[in-house]
C-alpha cells in the first residue's frame, strides 16, 4: 500500500492510475493525514439475462379492471376543461 500527498497526486495522476489498475491501494494524505484510501473496484459477475414472459399468466385482472368508473368519468367529461361534451351526451 503506497501513501502519497495530494500535490504528489496531482502532479503524477496518470502513474498512480496505473497502479491502481493493476491492483494496488493508495492512500491519498493531506499534510500527511490520511484521509481517502484510493483502490480499484471490484470486478462483478455479469448478471444473468432474464426471459422475457416468465410471469405470463400467473396476474390475473377483473374483467372490468381497465373500465372507467363512471362517476369519475362523469366528473371529468361534464366539468370545466369539456363542457361540450357533456352537452353531446345528454
């Protein structure tokens, strides 16, 4: 584990870059205080593709689910942003 200063890591980013590409932690000091710990992140697992369709059929939804509720509608249709509509359909 290498400690360096900030100046230091200002100056030569590109190699210290590098170090930490190839696996190494740094650890970045401000007047020789540690404060900020530089590593390289964790490689991950691909994650696995999902199929498409594994829940068809398994939700189930009342026959008048996407119907719309007519007192609802009726406020909608009959109210200020359509009064024509209301007229049309008495």
């Amino acid at each position: 584990m290498t400690t360096i200063n900030i100046n230091e890591a200002k100056t030569h980013l590109s190699r210290y870059a590098k170090r930490v590409k190839a696996g190494e932690t740094i650890i970045l000091c401000d007047r020789n205080k540690p404060f900020a710990e530089i590593r390289p992140i964790p490689k991950t697992k691909p994650s696995r593709t999902r199929k498409l369709g594994q829940m068809q059929g398994s939700v189930n939804f009342a026959p008048d689910f996407f119907d719309a509720d007519k007192e609802i509608e009726e406020q909608f249709l009959g109210g200020v942003l359509f009064p024509d509509v209301a007229d049309k359909s008495e």
